[in-house]
C-alpha cells in the first residue's frame, strides 16, 4: 500500500499535510471480487422478489401511474421521485456490471427501467419485452413464486381477436 503526502491549505499562509492512501493493484482485485459476489447475490434475491411483487397485468397498465401524484404534497412528490428513479439508477448500473460479472443483468436492467420514472421509459420496456427470452426469464421467476404469469400487450390482443 502505497501513501502520498499531498499539502493541504488550511489558509493563505498556512500549510498543512495529510495522508491519502491509495489501494493497491490486489486490493482492487479483492474489492471488485467482494462487490461482484455481493451483486450477484444481491441480484439472486432482490430480482426475483421485485419481480413477484408486480401484478401479472402490470405490462399491460404500466403506463397508468398506479397512484396519482399530484394528490401528494409537492415536497413527498419530490422525494418520492428521487428515491425512485436513485434506486433505478442503481439497479441500472448493477445491471450492466452484471452482462461482464455474475448476475441476472438483462433482469437487472428491466426492473430499473420499471423502477424509474423518466421521457421514453415505457418505449425502451416496450422494445425490451419483446425479447422472447426477456419474457420466458420474467414468466419462469413468476412460475417458480407460485405467481400468475405476465400478461403481455400483444397476448392481450390475440386474446381478443
């Protein structure tokens, strides 16, 4: 482990020197090795949890907010907001580690889309269920909580026809 001595300026006259360590090439190693084995296992029980909670008809009415905002007071609004689309975000970004490190990634990435409230959000899960393996993947959690399976748009529409 190395250290570096770096001036730090308490004021215009005043000098003073503090210790910054820097992490070592193995200490990076054994910090990315902990935080893939903690989204992985992270992603093993929070994904599929997110996933049950949602109602079998949620991609079909995902586009009606489930609650109306404007009936909270403005600062909750904004703070519910913020919790939201910082918890997609963080979802988001573990998802993408996950394509390159152990993980449920493509899963990751859709449950903070849905997470997220943001211009184009129902478009991007729109392309995304399309995917058959997207659907299979989210289906078989469902099947495995004792769940409904997800109805899907254009299965609603066959229905019909």
């Amino acid at each position: 482990m190395a250290t570096v001595v770096a001036p730090v300026w308490g004021g215009p006259w005043e000098e003073k020197e503090c210790m910054l360590t820097l992490l070592s090439p193995v200490s990076v190693l054994q910090l990315l090795g902990i935080v893939s084995v903690v989204m992985f296992v992270g992603s093993l029980v929070l994904i599929p949890w997110l996933i049950l909670r949602l109602d079998a008809e949620y991609f079909l009415f995902h586009k009606q907010s489930p609650t109306d905002l404007s009936k909270r007071h403005p600062v909750l609004q904004v703070i519910i907001l913020t919790v939201r689309n910082c918890m997609g975000l963080l979802l988001i970004s573990a998802g993408i580690a996950m394509i390159f490190l152990p993980g449920q990634g493509i899963l990751t990435l859709l449950v903070g889309l849905s997470v997220m409230t943001f211009p184009g959000k129902h478009w991007l899960l729109e392309q995304a269920l399309q995917l058959h393996k997207v659907r299979q993947s989210l289906n078989w959690i469902r099947s495995k909580g004792d769940k409904p399976l997800f109805i899907f748009p254009d299965q609603k529409s066959d229905d019909n026809a």
